[in-house]
C-alpha cells in the first residue's frame, strides 16, 4: 500500500470507486513477492505493479470485472501455460492467489485507514497494515491498521494480540494465517531507514537521489560549503561539518547506513573509525584495493578486531562493471537494498 498511497488517498477523497489488486500467497517463481499490489481505475489507467506482463494484463481485465460487478474476489493462478485471456504464455512457473478488491466511493473504512498510514510515516511511528482476505472466493476485504501502543485502526478481524502474532510469522513482507482460518496480509509502516553519506562529490551528488528513490532518508555530510548546498541536495538534510567528529552526534542508530565517499584518504579513516563505532546496519567505503589495506592495517593498530573491519562493505556496491558516478550510485543502492531486505551482501 506505501506504494501507492498517495494516488489511493487521492481516489477516495474524490468519492470515485476503484479496484485494488494484491499478490496473497505465492510458491515457486512469481513477478513479485506476496503484498505486491495495484490500483486499477474505472478507465483502466493503473498505480503500482504487481510484475508486470501477462499476470499483470491479466489482473487489469479481472479488476476491470470487479469494477463492473461492484463485488471483490480473490482467485488462484497457476503462471505456467496459457494466460486466461490471450494465446501467449505465462512462463514464470510459479503459483499465486490474487486478492481483487472493489473499493466503493469513499470507502470510510480505507479512508480511516489510508490516513492513518500517512499519519505514522510522517510521524516517523512504526504501525503494520492488514489485509485479510475473505475464506471463499467471493466476500468482504478488510483493511487494518495496528499501531504500537496495540490501537486498531480500519476493521478488527481479530484481537491485537493476534495481529501482532501474525506479524511475528512474516519476514518483511508476506501472508499467513489467523487463527479462523483466513489468511492474511502483512505489510509493515516502518520508519525509513537514513543514508548518512560522506562526500557530496561527484558520487554522493548521484547517489542521494538513487537512494531516496528507494526510500531512504538521506543526510549528506561534508566540509566545503560550496559542495554541502542544499540547493545540490533536494529534499535531503544537508550537514556542514569538518569529518573529524562529523558521525558523532548524528544520531547513526543501528538502522542506518553509512557510505563513506570523501575526497581522501584521511578523511575516509576518520570518518570509517567513527563508523564501526556505532551500531550501524551497513557501511560501506569506496577505496582502492591499496588504499583499503592502508586504513585497514591502520585500524588493526588502533585496536579495531577483523570482526570489525568484517562489517565495512568495500569494495563498495555490488559487482555490476559499475565506473561512472551515476553507475556507482546504482550499485550501491543495490547493495543497500540487499542488506535492507535480510540478505546477506
């Protein structure tokens, strides 16, 4: 639902109905995990994916039904053989259960619920958003919202205790069970996680935006004021420090992400000593394979273990061919996202 919240808030506060289309449980090879959704408009225009191609195209012809019905269902299908609706082939070989919603004008219920998930992002408050689909084929969707402090917002499929059971059984995105049997969606409102990235070079400058355009939080830190302008740096928080002592009072919490991208050597030392002593999830240093085995053997001196030194990602970014700035910001973002999605990098 983050994903396309904005246009489902924009649809309901209008009082024009809509259809919402979500991955339930998969096996095998799907386009997407379970909780990929899509907004399907009366003109068939669409927000989201849930992959693409022909489960996609698919989807849209199903949602465009349910739309003409007023009526939500939740069908089963295998991706392999023919699609339903035209003579090519779904090929992905895996299994899904689709959920298929009609949302009517101004559904009071998704409202409360949609405002209540902008509410805890821009309060930077953690909260886990439910879809529990109907036993059968055909029935009522509900859509829930369980704040920390055990506050349900939108239906209330079951108790809070429950609720926070299922989510328990997730990974970061996934589906399982209640206790009555129906399965259920869960999708966590997590507060973003923050890129303090060191250097507002030529790498820094690209990779802000590649990291924002996945849902970082992004401050940029850096001693020249000509390269720590804001103006360089829409939306981000922008931070005029000398290095020394710059990841000190940031606040680098055991969520965050660190990509060191100074101007040199000794600011790249500086800064990564400073980083390994926080709890920081990544860290990372773009360096030469010579320049890494200097501040390496010089940490070892100053006390730091190679369990330590094991936390720095460097080579930086995973291993695409990757030269130019913008090409670097990519691997590095995809570095970060593998590491924000559990997977070891």
């Amino acid at each position: 639902m983050k994903e396309i919240l904005n246009e489902v808030l924009e649809l309901l506060e209008d009082g024009q109905d809509f259809a919402l289309v979500r991955l339930g449980s998969e096996s095998g090879s799907t386009p997407r995990a379970a909780g990929a959704e899509m907004l399907v408009r009366r003109d068939g225009t669409i927000a989201g994916t849930i992959g693409g191609g022909l489960l996609e195209l698919t989807m849209m012809k199903a949602a465009a039904e349910a739309l003409e019905a007023r009526s939500s269902r939740v069908t089963s299908l295998a991706l392999s053989g023919k699609d339903l609706t035209s003579e090519e082939k779904m090929v992905c070989g895996g299994h899904a259960d689709v959920a298929i919603t009609y949302v009517p004008p101004g559904d009071p219920v998704l409202l409360e619920v949609c405002r209540a998930v902008r509410e805890a992002t821009a309060a930077g408050k953690r909260a886990w958003l439910f879809t529990v689909l109907p036993a059968g084929q055909d029935g009522t969707v509900e859509h829930s919202l369980l704040r920390e402090d055990d506050t349900i917002i939108g239906a209330r499929p079951c108790d809070p205790g429950e609720l926070r059971s299922a989510v328990g059984k997730i990974a970061v995105h996934g589906s399982t069970s209640l206790a009555d049997g129906r399965e259920v969606l869960v999708e966590p409102i997590d507060v973003p996680a923050t890129v303090f990235i060191c250097g507002a070079g030529h790498v820094g400058t690209a990779l802000a935006p590649v990291a924002m355009g996945v849902g970082f939080d992004v401050v940029v830190i850096d001693d020249r004021e000509e390269f720590a302008n804001p103006a360089r740096f829409p939306s981000c928080r922008v931070l005029l420090s000398p290095f020394d002592g710059a990841l000190e009072n940031a606040g680098v919490g055991e969520d965050a992400y660190v990509v060191i991208v100074t101007r040199g050597h000794v600011h790249d030392m500086n800064v990564l000593e400073q980083a390994l002593r926080t709890p920081a999830r990544y860290i990372g240093l773009m360096a030469s394979r010579s320049k890494r085995a200097r501040i390496f053997s010089a940490l070892r001196d100053a006390g730091f273990s190679e369990a330590d030194l094991g936390r720095v990602h460097s080579p930086i970014g995973l291993e695409i061919g990757a030269e130019a700035p913008a090409e670097l910001a990519i691997s590095i973002v995809a570095e970060m996202i593998k590491v924000r999605a559990g997977e070891s990098a």
